[in-house]
C-alpha cells in the first residue's frame, strides 16, 4: 500500500455510501470452511493490481479467499483504498474471525522487493524462509509496512495475529504470482500443520487462545 497518500474513505461503510457496488468496487468471496486459513486481498482489482490474482492463486481450492476489487479506470481506483486497519468490511471481518490464520496480499512502490509484516513472527519467518530459498527478496524486520496494528486485517483472526504480503509491482505480473504462489501455499501449509500439532498437545480443559 501508498502509505504516502491519505485515504477518501475511513471505513467501508463510507466508502459504500457514496461508491456503487458492481460499477465502482466488487466483492467476492468463497468461503471454505474445512479450511483454517484465509486469504485477503483488501486492495484488489485496479487498487493495487495483481493482487486479486495472487491472492486467488495462493487459495486455489484449498482456502478461503475474500477480495475487494475497484472496477474504475485505472487512474480513478486509488479513492477506493481503505487502510488495512481501518478495512472493516462486514463480511471480510466475518470470515476472518472465524478463521486461525490469515494472510493480506498487498501492493507496494519499489523495485523487487517483499516485505512481509504481520504479528506472527511464526508466519513470517516461513515465508520468508521459502521466498529467499527460491531466490525472491524478502524482508521480515525494519521496513515501513509492518503490519503491527491489533486492527490490520490480517491480526483479527481467532489468534488475534497474522500476516501480510506487500509486492512491488514487479512481482505481481502473471510470471511472478505463477511462481510466488506455491511458495506461500507451501509455508502456509506447514505453518497450519505446526499450530495443529501444537494444539493436539493442550490439555482438553486448556483454554486454546
């Protein structure tokens, strides 16, 4: 995200009174409740292009997947950014609490670089682990989209932490997201198998959170 630029739009409520749904902005989702990760790009279509794309390429048919995309010309999409602290679109907040991991794909400035952010540390050190082992720049600590705030999106699942991606326009055409993907999927994959068998462990009268 353009953290240079203020945002129209504080909430989505706003942003719904005066945009129009279908003409303006869309929203789509696909809710997979077998799954306990779900995917968020809150910035998609024309806002932060390629992201929408990532995003559904990480989730396949495995997890869920909600995306908000601005359907304006694309000089006109950037109104439709709501911060992803500020990003409380019901339906977005519905599946994210039910849900123990959540990952945010965003779209950043810059040349060749990711910067993953979030409040699990656990998260962001596998996927940073799988992006540098397969050659991507991944930076985890001392960038400006740390994604630290209790309300981001991507902390307000079950385990009150989670993660997010933020891609320079280079690594978001259709070449890098086909390889970016399975990278995410792979660390989301044993991320999730870690907190299973961390949870098998509890006493069943322990509070899990």
């Amino acid at each position: 995200m353009d953290a240079a630029r203020a945002d129209k739009y504080e909430s989505f409520e706003h942003l719904d009174r005066h945009e129009v749904h279908g003409r303006d902005f869309r929203v789509r989702i696909i809710p997979r409740p077998q799954s306990p990760v779900v995917v968020v790009a809150p910035h998609g279509g024309g806002i932060e292009i390629g992201t929408s794309e990532l995003a559904f390429r990480i989730a396949r048919a495995r997890h869920s997947l909600f995306l908000f995309e601005g359907l304006k010309p694309p000089w006109e999409n950037r109104c439709l950014h709501i911060t992803s602290h500020r990003f409380d679109h019901p339906e977005c907040l519905a599946l994210v609490s039910r849900s123990l991991v959540t990952l945010a794909v965003h779209g950043c400035k810059g040349d060749s670089q990711i910067f993953i952010g979030g409040l699990d540390e656990d998260l962001k050190v596998r996927l940073a682990e799988r992006l540098r082992a397969a050659g991507f720049p991944a930076c985890t600590e001392g960038h400006r989209y740390p994604g630290r705030n209790p309300l981001n999106i991507c902390n307000r699942g079950l385990r009150g932490r989670g993660a997010q991606l933020e891609l320079t326009r280079d690594l978001r055409t259709p070449a890098a997201r086909k390889a970016i993907a399975p990278l995410v999927r792979d660390a989301l994959s044993e991320h999730v198998s870690s907190i299973c068998t961390s949870l098998a462990r509890l006493p069943r009268h322990s509070a899990v959170y």
